[in-house]
C-alpha cells in the first residue's frame, strides 16, 4: 500500500488536501464541508501515552471501587459499575445490560489497551503489531465511549434519591469523572499523523 503523508483526505466529502504545519491549538478544516481534517496539539508521544497510563489506572478504580452508596434503616448496600451492568443484564433487561457493558466498559477499554498498545512502539519509532488494524478501530469506536453518559445518570440518581435515603457517591464516581476527562482529552488528540510517521518499518527519529 502505498502512503501519501503529506495529504490528507477528508473523510466527510473526500476531498484532498495538501497538508501545512499548524500552531499550538490550532485546526485545519475542509474548504467544502468545513469537517475538521486534522489539530495541532501541544501533547507530545510521551504526553499522550502518560495520559493513557494513567486513564488505564483509573479505569481499573472506576470499576471495581463503589460507584454508589446507599443507607437506609441501619443498613446499606454499594455497587460498582461491573455489578450494575451485571445486575442490567438480568431478566428482560438483557439488551440495555448489553448495551451498556459495551459502551461503559468495553469501549473505553479499547480505547485505553489500543493507543498504549500504538504509543509503546511509537515512542520507540517503531510500528506497533496490527498497527493498521488498532487505528481503524481506535477511528470506529471514538463515538461510543459513554463514561460521561454514565457519570450524568449516577449524578441525577443521587440527586433524586437523597430526598428518600441516605445516598453518597463512592470512589467510583470520583474516579469515573477523572476518567471522563482524561478519555476526552486523549480522543480530542489527532492520532492519525502516525500514520504519516510511522510509514514504514524502519525506526523513525520523533520531532517536535
């Protein structure tokens, strides 16, 4: 397959563009249909794959600590994100637990395993194993990530019933809207220059 990094096609209107050194912050858009084509970004190889670290962590606290905390008689019961979708999954909830095991959780998780898996061996200036397959993907499954779906349901559920009982967020809330930040801020980063970087298999020299 041959490989033009100095173009870029839009993936809207396929138009193709001659590619042009942005500043910091800055986003270059299609002249036809104004979709964006590519962002300047102040985050470096090693920026990102930090980020990614840390968003992996995070991820693993999110959904093994108590999202929710209930109290009522004496009483009290918890449950993290794994158990909610576990309990979703029952009866004829089936789809909605499907649903949201996909979204909450599997996405986010590729999204994580998927561009540290790419950054590892971009750091290095190298291509990662399947690099092509886990870009499609990463590009595919950008939209379904809904954390901050789920962290807006846990907050309107907390404001509802704590006129009834006695409900505190656990710190698998708090970890969730840590997560939240950091998957937007990875997926508002333009991953696709490694392409462009990365065409070949020989070792590449990273810039700033």
């Amino acid at each position: 397959m041959t490989l033009y990094p100095a173009l870029v096609v839009c993936e809207h209107c396929d138009s193709v563009y001659r590619k042009h050194d942005l500043d910091h912050d800055e986003v270059a858009r299609c002249g036809r249909c104004r979709a964006v084509l590519y962002r300047a970004s102040r985050l470096d190889i090693d920026h990102l794959l930090a980020l990614t670290l840390t968003a992996a962590i995070v991820f693993v606290i999110a959904n093994v600590s108590p999202v929710i905390r209930i109290t009522v008689g004496g009483m009290h019961n918890e449950a993290n994100l794994l158990q909610a979708i576990s309990a979703l999954s029952q009866g004829s909830a089936l789809i909605v637990g499907l649903v949201a095991a996909a979204t909450l959780f599997l996405v986010p998780l590729l999204q994580i395993v998927l561009l540290g898996w790419v950054l590892l061996f971009a750091r290095a200036g190298r291509r990662a194993p399947g690099f092509g397959f886990a870009m499609r993907v990463l590009h595919h499954i950008r939209p379904w990530s809904m954390t901050e779906v789920f962290l807006l349901g846990v907050l309107v559920a907390i404001v509802k019933l704590s006129g009834m009982l006695n409900v505190i967020a656990g710190p698998g809330t708090y970890a969730t809207v840590v997560l939240t930040v950091l998957v937007t801020v990875i997926a508002k980063r333009d991953v696709r220059i490694l392409w462009g970087r990365l065409s070949g298999d020989t070792d590449v020299e990273w810039g700033t």
